[in-house]
C-alpha cells in the first residue's frame, strides 16, 4: 500500500458535490464520503497556489463536509505544514456517516499522519483542477 490521500467525485448536481476521500498511510486505509459546495473545489485550487509558495513554516487547512451527527454524509479534513521546505507535512482527520450502533448514532473516525515533498503537492494542484475542470473524476496526492 502506498500512503497517498484519493479524492474522487461520485456525483455533483447544480449546488453540491459528493466525494469519496480515502487516506492511505501504507498501513492503513479510511475512505468516507463528504459533501462540498459546487465551488468549493476550485476556491481550494486557487487558495493552495498560493500555499504552495509558503514554504517557511506555511499552514493551510482543508476542509469538506462538516462533524458531528447534525450533518448529512461525512467530514474530512487535512492540516498542511510546511515545516521546512523541502518537507510537506499533513495530519487527517476523517469522520463517517452516523449510524444506529446499539441504540445510539455512532460515526467512525480516523486520524493519519503523512508526508509529502512539494512537486508531489504541485502534481495535487494539478490533478485538483482536472476535477473540478471534469477532465478527470480523481485527484491524487502522493506521500512519501
């Protein structure tokens, strides 16, 4: 297993987007589904161009769908760290859908920590415009 962070579209309609993200640390697999604004991809493109240039201790969050049990699907999200710059460091967090689990609404959750050197982030960028360009239904980020 390769430790890579997968964000594929499932289905989009005029006003939300609904996508499988999967997080690989090359032990471990979590995959979940999240909702995202119609533009809320492009907004991401635009803001890790940006990022991608901070590399003396940059930070910037990613973030689709939201916690807790009042929200429909799940939540995702990704703390990218340029600690020193030839490193990208990124902590995930993931939730689930709530379920019914012995009478109560339960959700699985996921932590990961992975690595990532900054061509491979400019290869994300990339492959993120695809998407939400619709050239591509993926966009991969591969880690170390």
């Amino acid at each position: 297993m390769r430790p890579e962070i997968l964000i594929q579209k499932i289905w989009n309609d005029d006003d939300v987007t609904e996508f499988k993200i999967s997080v690989c640390n090359g032990h471990s697999v979590f995959c979940n589904k999240v909702y995202s604004s119609i533009d809320e991809l492009g907004q991401l493109v635009k803001s890790l161009e940006i990022f991608r240039n901070h590399q003396y201790g940059g930070l910037r969050d990613i973030v689709f769908g939201s916690f807790g049990r009042e929200y429909a699907n799940g939540a995702f999200s990704a703390r990218l760290h340029f600690l020193k710059p030839s490193t990208l460091y990124i902590t995930t967090h993931q939730q689930s859908e709530f379920f019914e689990f012995k009478g109560q609404k339960e959700a699985s959750e996921c932590k990961m920590y992975l690595s990532a050197e900054p061509v491979l982030l400019d290869n994300f960028i990339q492959e993120l415009k695809n998407l939400d360009s619709g050239m591509s239904e993926e966009a991969k980020l591969i880690c170390t």
